[in-house]
C-alpha cells in the first residue's frame, strides 16, 4: 500500500474531486495531523481544528529495522504536506509506551520499536511547533471523546479488548496520567486474588479474565481465540457459553469497580472482541446493573468504540490543538 | 465537652497566652475556618491560609435531633468569630455523602443527617462568601495533602480502613470527582468474583476483605474486632495470622490495582485499624511490591496517615483556600 489515502467518505471524495469555485480561489485549508505510531504500520489523520476529517492514511513499516517507524512517519508528514499544498498547522502523536513528564517523547517502552524511548518528536521531524506526545490508549480515549462513540462526556472510561485488556480514563474532563504516565491501565486489575499473575504481575486481572492471550487456559485448551469462543457460543454450545459468561461476568464487575473508582457516566469498549456486538454487550450491560452502585437512574452507559483503528490518531490531532506549544509541559 | 478547643500544641498554646507585643499591637490575624461533619460530632480548625493551625474544635451533637448537626455548626462558627475577634475570611465544609455538582452542598446522602441533602451552607450561614461542600474522604485525602503525609504530592491516593473501606485519588495534582462526586469509593472495588455482595452491591469488595464490617465472617466467628484479630496474630495465633495476612494480601492487591488505574506515588492508610502499625504496614508493603508494576525503582510509598480525626477539617480549609468563592461551581 504505497499510495495509503483511506476511507475517505463519499462526501470527502466528492469534496476532494470537486472543489467548489469558491473553495479553489481560497488558500488551502489548514489541517492538523494526528499520528498514531502502532506495532507495525502508522495511522494518521489530516483533521480541521473542529474536527473535520480531510484525509487518513494507513503506512506501514517494518518493525525489525531500525527507526523503519520513524522515517516512515517523516516521510508521511512530507507527503501529506506536499498533498495539502502546506505544512500541518500543528501535528500531535500517540504511541505504545508511557509518555515522558513533560509530554515530549515516550519515556518507557521495554523491548520493541528501539529508538522510540527519548526520541523528541519536533526535533526529529524539525517542526516549528512542539509535538505533544501520548501513550497509545490515552489517544484512543481523547479520540472517542472528541468525535467519537463519548462525545461531549466529560467523564470517561475506555476499555480495549484484544490479546491483551487496555485502558484509559478522563475524569471532570482531564485525561488521568498520573505520576509516570501509566494511569489508565485497566485491565491490571485484580479480580481473583489467587488467580495466575499477568505481564504486570498482577493476580487474576481483567486482562486475564477476558484478554485473547488466556483464551486456551479459560477454555481448558477448546479455543484458540474469542472469536471462535463466541462463535460456539452463540451457536449454542453450552460449555462455550460458560466460559464466555464468565468472562464477560468479570468485565462487568470490573466496570462496576471503575464506576466506583472514577465514577464515569460511560464505558467505551472498543478492540477486536467489542465486534461481537450483542453477544459481548447484552450480557455486559446485564451483569453491570447487578453490581453498581447506580447515583443516578439508568447507570453507567456501556457502548462500542466508533473509531475504530483510527482512534488514536483522532485523539494524538486533539491533544495537539487542546495543548498550549509554548508551555513547559505538552500535558494537560 | 462544652467547651471544646483541643489538642492545640504548647507552642500554639503560647502563643495563644502570651501574645507578644508586637503581635497585640496588630489586627487579629485573619483565619480560614474548616468543618468537617461527622456522625455525631463536628471537628472545625481554624487555620492561616499558609496551614498554621490556630485552633482545633470538637463538638459533639444529637444525630437524633433534627438539624442538631447543622444548629451546632452555627453556633460554633460564631463562636469561633468571637474568640477570634472577627468572622472567618472563608469558610469549607465537608460531610458524608456525595457533594453536588456546583460544590455547594450534599446531593446525596440516603438515611442518615435529615436535613442534610440540599442544605446551602453560605445561606444557612449568612457568610457573604460562598461556602465549597466536600465528601469527607475527599476532604480527609486535601488534607493530608495540604498539611499531612502527602505533602508535595500530586498523585495520591488514600485508603481508610474502619468498620467499611473508605478512599479518595488525587491525579495530576487533581482531586477526582467524577460525574456524581463518587469518584474513589476505593473500598468498593471487586476483588473476589464470587465473594459476597458488599453495601454497594459489589461481590468480594476490598471492603468485605479487610473492613471491620466483615470481621465475624473472616475469622469464622472468632473475632468481634480487627483490633482483636490483630492483637492474636501479634501474640502468635497461627489461625489469627492467616486470616490477618489474607486481607493484608487483599488490600494490597488492590493498592495495586489503583496504582495501575490512578498511578498514584503515595497511598495514605488512614482509619482505626491503620494504628496497628507495623502489623499492617510490613506485610502490606511487602505485598505490594509483589504485585505492583513499578515504573520508578522505589515503587509507590505507603505510609500512615498524619491528621487523624483532624484530616476533613484541614481539608476543608484548604478546599475554601483553593475555589474561587465568585465562581459558578465550587468544584476544581
């Protein structure tokens, strides 16, 4: 996929080819560019300051080469600038790892994409503006509230689940970072205190519980993904349904615990498993209602992710027009 | 306790009976006013916007009496004036219960204080300033910010350990709230799925693991109090130990469950069953260091809280100090 140009809506396309009179006597139009650096490709988003999508892109790279990540995002600023007829007024970027202090580079991401670990953003791109820089999860966040499934919610939690359980949280409308940026990591939570320790060390985690990567344990070796779980389960197959009720017993009280944590007013459940649509939601919204302590009448809103893949992409061009260049601190 | 002044230090207790010269020659030193409401007492301290506590006050009222609560407060307030030589220059209040969204009173506080939910302080009061409501865990966390074990911290969290679980978070220097002023109900975060349900309806609640509420249930009848399980372990009780250690091994599980979901660098354990000391805290540290994800090498600090019984009323103090009493909301 050389020429990446995605998704664009009919509406876009139609915009795109057809320019209206007055649209070509103007200068082109300023955008900013939200880049979201994943394990083997890049996603990015040409958006309007309001948030008007005006073109996205898909790159990949080769991961087993050396900064192959980073010169193929400098080389997409660079297309996308000669595309636009201009510059990004301003770019912001999200990536796996925990975001420095003063929001600049990733300053901790064991074993993968070397190179990324203090790598300043604006230096290396030469940028007149500072790039504000994120952890991957908390741009998926931002990027749902902005335009996404949480908009116009101040108070947020975002549960992503895939081989493992990510996570992110805003609360009275600040995204939480905490002290070395990990705050958010929902699916490190305990929720069986005997049970096997995850990556993190943790005990019986959510992670465990409903990730892809305990699958085969949960399932006493039946299934090789929750896809194939789900499948046997909506099909009928009893003992799939067991371990998949299980499972999702244990998001809800999960959720449940978040409520009374960072009392949010909605769960987004993005990640490849949120794509089992009413067989994952329909018993989730159910066990949730057992055991939360509801302050107000409908409880928490449980919904899908609307995003997608281009989630953090949305929410690393939000965090660049929320934040202040100038200032000390690419965090807010 | 009629009259109630309290706990005020020698030094504070000099300066109090030989005002030096200098000092009587001046205006009477202007004072924020800190109230925290309790079951049945009001604790108050008086205090200068940098923290120095001038006085402390405890008042004992008839929660059976309708509004006892709220007559003693008022009376405490002029008489605090009067002893002063002046009003308070602000005053902050907290209470149980949820505060509500603009700041200015509880919203939520089913069963207990009739008379309570909806009361407007500033205009019970007649203060010419607004008066910011506080929940009493969020209080308790402010001040032991403020003045406290947490001091320079701006990412905490703290634990109260009593006949339930109580807590409050402090992110990126922020006190969460969340949608209904719940946010960090810690206690009741799932850590057994298929424990019993807690007060709040949640199964296998870190409340239920360690809070003097579910002692009887832990230790098989053996114990009317923690204090007592703890004291057996102490002496050398095999059977106390074990079931000491396994809600030590719980709450710190959960501690390090927040510490992925909040990041928090310090964790303050405050509550009566916090006075064990090294009981708690050798194991509990211990514990945590086996189930944390450390980004920093030292991992999160667990200490003993500093304020006591005084922690809501400085925190309350503080949270008048920090609001802008002209603002449309008395949160921040």
């Amino acid at each position: 996929m050389r020429k990446s140009e995605v998704s664009r809506s009919a509406k876009e396309e139609r915009a795109a080819s057809c320019p209206s009179p007055r649209a070509s006597r103007l200068a082109p139009r300023a955008y900013v560019l939200g880049i979201d650096l994943g394990g083997s490709s890049v996603k990015a988003v040409a958006v309007t300051p309001s948030g008007r999508a005006l073109a996205r892109f898909n790159e990949p790279f080769d991961p087993k080469r050396r900064m192959d990540f980073a010169e193929t995002i400098r080389r997409l600023v660079r297309r996308v600038g000669a595309e636009r007829g201009q510059p990004a007024q301003r770019i912001g970027l999200s990536a796996p790892g925990l975001a420095a202090k003063d929001g600049r580079s990733i300053a901790f991401m064991p074993g993968r994409l070397r190179g990324l670990v203090g790598l300043i953003w604006s230096e290396f791109l030469r940028t007149p503006s500072a790039i504000p820089v994120l952890n991957d999860a908390h741009a998926a966040l931002l990027g749902e509230v902005w335009q996404g499934a949480a908009r116009r919610c101040e108070n947020v939690i975002m549960i992503t689940l895939g081989t493992g359980v990510g996570g992110a949280a805003m609360v009275d409308g600040r995204l939480l970072q905490g002290r070395s940026g990990k705050a958010g990591h929902l699916g490190h939570t305990c929720l069986d205190l005997d049970g096997p320790p995850d990556v993190c060390h943790m005990p019986g985690s959510l992670e465990m519980a409903i990730g892809n990567c305990s699958i085969r344990e949960r399932s006493a070796g039946r299934f090789e993904t929750t896809h194939d779980l789900i499948a046997a389960h909506v099909a009928g197959d009893e003992e799939a349904t067991r371990v998949w009720l299980k499972s999702v017993k244990a998001l809800a009280s999960a959720i449940g615990s978040f409520s009374n944590i960072l009392d949010p007013e909605i769960a987004v459940i993005g990640g490849g498993i949120a794509r089992a649509g009413a067989a994952l939601f329909e018993p989730l919204v159910r066990s949730v209602r057992e055991v939360e302590w509801k302050t107000n009448p409908s409880g928490i809103k449980i919904v899908p992710a609307e995003l997608g893949e281009f989630a953090g992409a949305f929410g690393a061009a939000w965090n660049a027009i929320r934040i202040d260049p100038t200032s000390d601190s690419l965090k807010r």
